[in-house]
C-alpha cells in the first residue's frame, strides 16, 4: 500500500468520535503521524489512540484542548511542533449542533455552537500558519457542511456557524495564496454519527414524529441520493485534498452531500 503522507504530522480536532475518528484513521493509514483530540472517556480515547498507532504503525498522541478555549487550542499547535518538529495538515473538525427555534433558542447554545464549530477553525489555523509558512507548504481543511451552504430551519445557529466556516475558508484561502499553503472546506450532508443520531431525537421532539419517520421525511428528504454519506465518501475528498494532486485547489467549499446543494 502507498503511504503518500508517510513523515508528514497531521491535527484531527474533534477525532474521538465520527468523522473526525474516521478522517484521522484515513490519515493515518495514508502514513501521517497524527495527534487526535476531543471529548470523551478516558479510556476509550487512550484505546483510540493505541489502536491507530499498532494498526497504521504511526506515532499517534491525544491533545485534550476544549475547542471553546482559545489558550488551549493555540498550545495544541504547539505541542504538535514541539512532538514532530512539523504540521503539515491541520483538519478543523470539531462540532456541535442545537436544534430549537430561534425564539427559544439558548443563548448559551449559541455561543457554545459559535466557538466550537467556527472560532475554533480560527484559532487553529491562525497558530498553525505561522508553522506551514516556515515550510512552504500546508493543508488546512474545514469540516463545514452542506449548511455552509444552504440552510435548514431550527438550526440557527449551526447554518450560521458553517456559512461562517466557508467565508473564513476563503478568505484564508486567498490570502495564503503564495505560500504554498491551502485552506479548503468539505460540506458533507447527512452521515450518520452520533451528531446525528442526536438530531434524529430532537427533531423527533420537535415536530412530534417517530424516529424512522423523521429519517424518512426530514434527515433524508433534502438529501436526492437518499442514502446517508459513507465515510470513504468523506475520506476520498479529504486524502484528495491534502494530496500534491490537490495543490491547485483553494478557497473551495466542496459538496459530498447526494446531491443536496444542487436543488
Ligand atoms: P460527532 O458528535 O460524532 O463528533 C464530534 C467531535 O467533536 C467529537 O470528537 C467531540 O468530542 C468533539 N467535540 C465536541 N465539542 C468539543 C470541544 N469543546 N472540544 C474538543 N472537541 C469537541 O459529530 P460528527 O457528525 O462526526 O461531526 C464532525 C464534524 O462534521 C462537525 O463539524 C459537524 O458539524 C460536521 N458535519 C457532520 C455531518 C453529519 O451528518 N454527521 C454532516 C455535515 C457536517
């Protein structure tokens, strides 16, 4: 098996669960050293993380950094460079949704929603530039969504939060467009995860239906493929992007959502 990312150092923020865990395994296997992160039992994580290391046979650590704080994300990058002497691709992936109407939505959901899933991209990639300057060359990639892009409602602040993560994407983008450096996002629709199996609950509440129900009329609905999005889905766009094949690609938000955008 080709290892194309075989010596480069990767950050996988939110990697302890979904399509994080997924993405930093696909790095793994393609040979980056990685240091994963994000919520969860201790135990499990440390699990995680051994598995990747004897499976892929990569160097792989766990950073603990809360994505709300901006002290804790910037010592992350640190500790990155200071483990591999490099960071070569930094994949901002943590997330969280809330689904409520916006008269009632918490306040503190929405400024929790703002810092995890947009402010956390800024703080990562403005202490990992610097790093991916020095070598002319780096891969910064965005978990946005196809809500980056299109709207749904009740999700106010989660549609914000990923418009947010594609306009940010560009503008670092552009603005990094010398350096051999690129800022792309991935706008997924629907996979199944536990974020999502959470939002099958809450829309079930919502709008008074059953589970399946909501699978079939809501989740699916607006997806044209009619299947959830498989992780090598999401996992060919990213090794793609991150690849020397992917240098002329930059300040894109690219769909792997069934189909959803195009409507
Ligand atoms: P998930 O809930 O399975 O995983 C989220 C990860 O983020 C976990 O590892 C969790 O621990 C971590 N996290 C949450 N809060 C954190 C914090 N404060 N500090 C550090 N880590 C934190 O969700 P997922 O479905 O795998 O989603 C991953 C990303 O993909 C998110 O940005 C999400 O918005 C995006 N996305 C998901 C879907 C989908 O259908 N699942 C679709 C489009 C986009």
């Amino acid at each position: 098996m080709t290892r194309p990312l075989k010596g480069q150092a990767a950050i996988v923020t939110g990697s302890t669960s979904g399509i994080g865990k997924a993405m930093a395994i696909a790095l793994a296997e393609a040979g980056a050293d990685l240091v994963i992160n994000g919520l969860g039992d201790p135990d499990a994580i440390e699990a995680e993380r051994a598995a990747i290391e004897a499976d892929h046979g990569v160097r792989v650590h766990f950073h603990p950094a809360d994505m709300t704080k901006p002290g804790e994300i910037a010592a992350m990058v640190a500790d990155t460079v200071d483990l591999y002497g490099r960071l070569d691709i930094l994949l901002n992936n943590a997330g969280v949704q809330h689904v409520s109407a916006v008269e009632d939505f918490p306040i503190e959901k929405w400024d929790q929603i703002i810092a995890i899933n947009l402010s956390s991209a800024f703080h990562a990639t403005r202490a990992a530039v610097p790093h991916m300057k020095a070598a002319g060359r780096g891969r910064i990639v965005n978990l946005a969504s196809v809500h980056g892009l299109v709207a749904s409602p009740f999700k106010s602040a989660y549609v914000a939060s990923k418009h947010g993560v594609v306009g940010f994407t560009k503008s670092v983008a552009l603005e990094l467009a010398e350096t051999g450096i690129t800022c792309n996002a991935i706008c997924p629709g629907f996979v199944k995860t536990p974020l999502v199996e959470g939002q099958i609950a809450d829309q079930a509440k919502v709008n008074k239906m059953s589970e399946d129900e909501v699978v079939r009329d809501i989740i699916l609905a607006a997806q044209p493929s009619k299947h959830f999005i498989e992780m090598d889905q999401i996992n060919g766009m990213l090794l793609y992007l991150v690849s020397d094949a992917g240098a002329g690609v930059t300040g894109s938000a690219l769909s792997v959502d069934g189909g959803w955008s195009a409507r």
